[in-house]
C-alpha cells in the first residue's frame, strides 16, 4: 500500500469518530489483501457498487473473487468489504480509480 494515512478527527469536534485509514493499493498489496481478508476474517457482507449513483440490491450476494475481478476490470465502481477480524467489525471500501485501487478502512464500534 502506499500513501498511507492514518486518519484523525478534527480537534475539538467532540465527536468519536471510528479508526480511520486510507491508501493506494498496488495490484499485489491488492491480492494479499484479498488473500488475508479470506484466511483471516469472517466475512459478512461484500456489497458491490456499478455506479456513482444508486444502490445495490441488499438481497444480492456477490463471491468476494468475482467482485474483486469485476473492480479490477473495471465493471465495478467500488465494492465495500464488511467482515469481523479479532472481535471488531470492520469495512474496507475499495475505489476504482484510473492508476489503481483506494482502499478506506475503517474500524467500526457498534
């Protein structure tokens, strides 16, 4: 991954902003990524998105390899990876973008 960021609130928002973090991903950091979100998680939703606007059917079931090789292809906008690692929930959302892919991680506290 490169250009990565750790995120931080903006000081004295009193708000409690979830761990945040953002960078590039290379097309092997994009495998190994894949590759250890399968091994190492529980997956619970992988949530494609075909267009800026709309939404996706939430009764549609997408296999991670398949969105992930549409993302790669270009027939996906971004997909959005849900899964629990060591008791936390969180999101990845990967963005097309015309050098690579973005990913945005996110650690949520339910």
């Amino acid at each position: 991954m490169t250009n990565d960021q750790n995120v931080e609130p903006p000081a004295g928002s009193g708000i409690d902003f979830p761990e945040l973090f953002q960078g590039a991903l290379e097309p092997q950091a994009l495998e190994r990524l894949i590759a250890d979100i399968k091994v190492c998680t529980q997956i619970l939703e992988v949530i494609p998105k075909y267009a800026s606007t709309g939404y996706v059917d939430d009764s549609e079931k997408v296999d991670i390899d398949d969105a992930v090789q549409a993302l790669v292809e270009g027939k996906l906008r971004g997909l959005q990876l849900r899964y629990l690692y060591e008791g936390d929930q969180w999101w990845d959302t990967l963005i097309r973008l015309p050098q690579g892919v973005k990913l945005v991680r996110v650690k949520h506290d339910f």
